[in-house]
C-alpha cells in the first residue's frame, strides 16, 4: 500500500470510528490548512488529481466552517450562479460517494431505512439522505434542485428542508422537456428569479457583474475540458490511478471557478505529454490493440474488482459519458439565457433519443470497440433507456454491456456475478473482433 492509500485508509478508519459532524469539520480544519494540503497533495501520482483533491477539500471545509452559506444542489444545476451568490454548494449526490468510498453507505443506508425512505429511491439519494438524518452533512441555508434527469432530489431535498426548518428556502427549477425558444425563455426567467430572490434572502442585490465573472471562469474550464477531451480520442495510456469517473465535482459542482479550470489545465498538459510520448514509441502499434470502452452513466464507489479485469484483459476506458462537454460557449453578455440553454442542452434532457445521439457522437469519435452501462439501482432514467440505447449501439456494431448493480451499497452489487458477466462479454467482443 502507498503513501496516499495509507492516508486514505488511515482517514477513512477515524471517520468511521467518529462519525460526527464536529469531527468531520476538525479533520477538514485540519487538512485544509496549507502545510497539511501541501503535503497531502504531494502524495498524489498526478497533478491533476492532487489539484481535484486539494479543490474538494477547500470547498468541504468552507461548507463545513459555518462562516458562509450552504447551499444543497441537485447534480444538473448550472453552479456558476452559486459563485455568483457567493453561497458555498454542497453536492448530496456527490457526498453519497464518498459515504460509500468511506465505509460509511451501510449506515447511512441502514438509518434512511429506519426513517421510512423507500428501498427502491436510488441509493445516492438515500445515502444522502440517511447522512442528513444522522446530522453528518452541514446545515444548508438554502436547497436548490431541479427535475432534470432525476426525480428523486426534488423530494429528498424538501424533507431536508423541513428537517432543518427551512422550507422558505426550498427552491425547484422547472426544466421544460423541449429545447426550444419559449423552453429558454421560461427556464431564464427561473434562473434569474432564484438568484434575485436568494440575493434578496442574504439582504444584498444580486451582482450581475459576478456571474459574467463566473461565466468567463466556466468557459476557461470548457475550453480545456475540450481540449482534455480531444486528446483522449487517441491516448492510450493515463496517469497511474486515473479514472474519469472521478470528475463529477469539478465538471459540474466548481464550474464557474478557478479551481476548475486549474484540474483540467493540468489535466491537459499531462495527457500532452502522455500522447506526445506515445507518438513517439515504436511500440505504439501495440497499444492499439487494446479494447477501446465507452462507459456510461456512474460508477461503484467503492472497491471493486471491475476495472481491474479491465486492464489485465487490455481494455482501456477511452471516455465516459459523463465527461462529454454538451453545452455551447456560454455568453458573459447574456449569462441568464446562457445558463439555461446549458441545462437544456444535457442529452438527459427530453428524449432518450438525445442520449442516444449524444452517446452514439462518442463511441464514433472514440474509435469504441464496446461499451458497458452501468445499471444503477433505482436510477430510472438510466435504466429505463437501456435498451433503446443498446439496440442503437448494436446498428452501428458496437456491443453494450448492461451491468447491474449499486454504485454504492454491495448488497445490491454481486461482485462474482458482476464478474462473470464482465468476463463473458469481453470474450464475446474479443471473439467477434469488436
């Protein structure tokens, strides 16, 4: 075990044995002072993954101090308005992650359960919400959710609210099933009505001037996320521990800040060098040989055997669907109009054909040889699509694995039959040349 995994686990077995929130604010105090992140970040194999580390932990430990306020958002929020607000967001479906990455889903879970949460809602919602329960996550000052791509944080998030006594504070973003004209419209004058109304909450006017700052910041990050991205249709090799189902904070919950823009900047100029490299070698005809895989939808989060197999059979992920850049250049000029035609731009919006094009987009810029959706308990919206999806990627002779599991509790995820399955579909890909 390295130095970073024994930090990790060394975190992880005191949480575990002191899960208070008092204790959680002492071990962020404590990590977020500049000697102790210095010295943490150095531990880290690559730059961009000590940059997104060093980034979560800041922002954890400002939503933790009680110095500023917390905001609860659902996943799909445009988050440049929250720099804008000067309000500090907390991602519960992000947190629920890291429950599981701790040791901590069996708990958080086990008590959602003893409040009446129903165990069919998808476990992120209930891990979140069994850690708002046990009173592990900091008071929000405000929650703020929308109906895209999921239905389960607009409830969760009310009952979170009258947890903590603050259902005036409640705000849901109606996002039309339409792209179009009268859709951004209606979905602008949202945006712009929250903020004013927030604004009006914390006793100021909302700064305009903030959010075009936000704006700019939020294209800086696109800029190089694109940049990230264009790379990997041809890389073949990343740094030691990447995975690009670690990016979900950055990609949507710091956009709109420097810290953003810092992860992918660093991020390309790695993977310049790795690509320049392997330009380079003689071996390169080599690495094409290795099975190019799409990814869809999330990951388990815990430790897990899957990627693992992957890499011993030559597999590589070449991209995941949730690191696709969907949205056009936002405009500083007309931020509110910006801000919504991002939201109404996700593929997960509307039809299932607009995923089905988006994902289809990818596997060819990609070169994918296969892909694999992962199935995720109680997300039906990813689940119920499945099958149209896997039957648009069969035309274009790209086999789909439908994985079933739980990206966070393991008694919903078998792992030998999760295995199997694995094993068998990439002898399938490797027999039919795919």
């Amino acid at each position: 075990m390295g130095i970073t995994e024994k930090i990790k686990e060394d975190l992880k077995n005191k949480i575990q044995r002191n899960l208070d929130k008092t204790y959680i604010t002492r071990v962020l105090n404590i990590l977020g002072t500049r000697p102790v992140l210095s010295t943490y970040g150095s531990t880290f194999s690559s730059e961009s993954d000590k940059i997104l580390n060093i980034a979560s932990i800041k922002s954890l430990k400002k939503a933790y101090s009680g110095k500023y306020p917390v905001a609860y958002g659902s996943l799909f929020l445009p988050y440049e308005m929250f720099y804008a607000l000067e309000i500090v967001p907390f991602l519960p479906e992000v947190m629920a992650g890291f429950t599981a990455g701790l040791g901590i889903a069996d708990k958080t879970l086990k008590e959602a359960s003893s409040r009446w949460y129903t165990p069919d809602l998808c476990t992120f919602h209930r891990s979140a919400s069994g850690a708002v329960e046990m009173d592990i996550f900091p008071k929000p000052d405000f929650l703020i959710c929308a109906n895209l791509a999921c239905d389960a944080a607009q409830k969760t998030f009310y009952i979170d609210a009258i947890k903590y006594g603050v259902e005036k504070n409640y705000f849901l973003i109606d996002v039309p099933y339409y792209n179009d004209e009268s859709s951004l419209k209606y979905l602008e004058s949202q945006i712009k009505d929250l903020c004013n109304n927030i604004s009006a909450l914390l006793g100021k006017k909302f700064d305009i001037q903030k959010l075009k700052e936000a704006i700019l910041l939020s294209n800086q990050f696109r800029h190089w996320a694109i940049k990230v991205n264009d790379l990997r249709k041809e890389l073949q090799e990343y740094p030691k521990n990447f995975n690009g189902l670690n990016f979900i904070l950055p990609f949507h919950g710091l956009a709109g800040t420097e810290d953003a823009v810092g992860v992918y900047k660093s991020m390309y100029e790695e993977f310049k060098i790795l690509l320049d490299k392997q330009n380079n070698l003689k071996e390169f005809k080599t690495l094409k040989n290795k099975k190019r895989v799409l990814w869809l939808h999330l990951k388990p989060y815990y430790k897990n055997k899957i990627f693992t197999m992957l890499e011993e059979n030559d597999y590589i992920l070449a991209f995941e669907e949730i690191n696709n850049v969907y949205w056009p250049e936002l405009d500083p000029q007309k931020p509110f109009e910006s801000l919504a035609l991002k939201m109404l731009s996700h593929p997960l919006n509307g039809s299932i054909e607009n995923r089905v094009s988006a994902i289809i987009r990818m596997a060819q810029d990609y070169k994918i040889d296969c892909a694999i959706l992962f199935s995720h308990w109680g997300c039906r919206h990813s689940n119920g699509g499945a099958r149209v999806i896997k039957d648009s990627l069969k035309k274009h002779g790209i086999p789909l694995l439908v994985l079933d599991g739980d990206c966070l509790n393991r008694a919903n995820s078998s792992e030998g039959q999760m295995m199997t399955r694995l094993q068998g579909f990439m002898e399938i890909v490797d027999s039919t040349g795919k």
